[in-house]
C-alpha cells in the first residue's frame, strides 16, 4: 500500500465519433504486472482554476493528440478509490462526452512518465464489441451507462456512476 493518499478532482471524456465507436486507451500498471491490463476512456487531474470541461479537452489533447473534438456536458460523475504506479488515489471524477467526426489515430502529446509507461495502445470500439468483451475498463460502470450516450441519449445531469465492489475489476487480494 502507498505511503499517503492524493485525493483530487479528475475529468474523463468519453469521445465517440459519427458512427457510435467509442475510443479506449489500452493501460497496465507499471508498478504491478500482476494486475491485467485494462481499457479506460481519455483523462487526468483537473488543473488549479481549470473546468472539468476544460481539463477533459487538454487531457484529451496530451493523452491522443486529437484537437478536432465538440466537447460536451458532465454526463458521469463517480469517486473512485485506486491504487495505480504505487501510488494511492481518492479521486473525484467528472465525465465529459464528447464527439468527433471520425476515427482518429491516437497521437500522445505531453504523456507524463507514468502514463508514458502505462499506455500500450488504443482502439476504437464498436458498442457492440465492448459488450461483448469481458477485459477489465474504466470506468468500470461503463458497459452499462454506454449505450445511452452513443444513442444519444444524455442525462439532464449528471448520473452517479460511483462503482460499488461487485464492480471493481481489480479487488484488493
């Protein structure tokens, strides 16, 4: 277990293009191998003074170089507690979608070197595919909420999507 907690606001963003893919970055934890690796949607701590919103566009931005985006309101909301590169987090996170017009290659920017070491790879999803697909994601309520978003169905505000245990891919040993 890590030393102290960092305890911080995140945005996420779940980016769809035209056709109702969604894109997942592929992420291991460089601190323990043991864990599977994982697909999360785009995101990172929100900056001093920074909108949700506007942290989910630089997170975007620096996570896959993609600038062509709409984004849009906070659809999720959850608190999350993680243990990732040996660090422990208590992280309140904002969820933004968002939307582009088609697949793009993913392209980091600024990857700070945990994320760096973290990231093996990206892929665009068909809803269908991930549903199908039992690997472990982030959010981990994403199978279920998912679907509404890529109908384009949004929440009049944000939904808690706050995961309970029967939902954490990675319970503690």
């Amino acid at each position: 277990m890590a030393a102290f907690t960092l305890r911080r606001r995140a945005a996420r963003v779940v980016l769809l293009d035209t056709a109702g893919h969604v894109l997942l970055l592929r992420a291991s934890d460089p601190a323990n191998r043991a864990k599977p690796p994982w697909w999360e949607i785009p995101g990172g701590g929100i900056d001093p003074h920074e909108s949700s919103a506007d942290a989910a566009r630089r997170e975007l931005v620096e996570e896959t170089g993609i600038t062509e985006v709409e984004v849009g309101p906070c659809v999720w909301e959850q608190d999350v507690t993680f243990v990732f590169g040996g660090w422990h987090f208590e992280q309140f996170e904002q969820v933004h979608v968002a939307w582009c017009d088609t697949t793009h290659d993913v392209r980091p920017q600024r990857l700070e070197a945990l994320e760096a070491a973290a990231f093996a790879g990206h892929r665009w999803w068909g809803l269908e595919a991930l549903l199908d697909n039992d690997e472990p994601v982030i959010p981990y309520r994403l199978r279920e909420f998912l679907p509404d978003l890529v109908q384009g169905v949004l929440p009049g505000s944000p939904l808690d999507i706050t995961p309970g245990p029967e939902h954490d891919p990675f319970p503690p040993h």
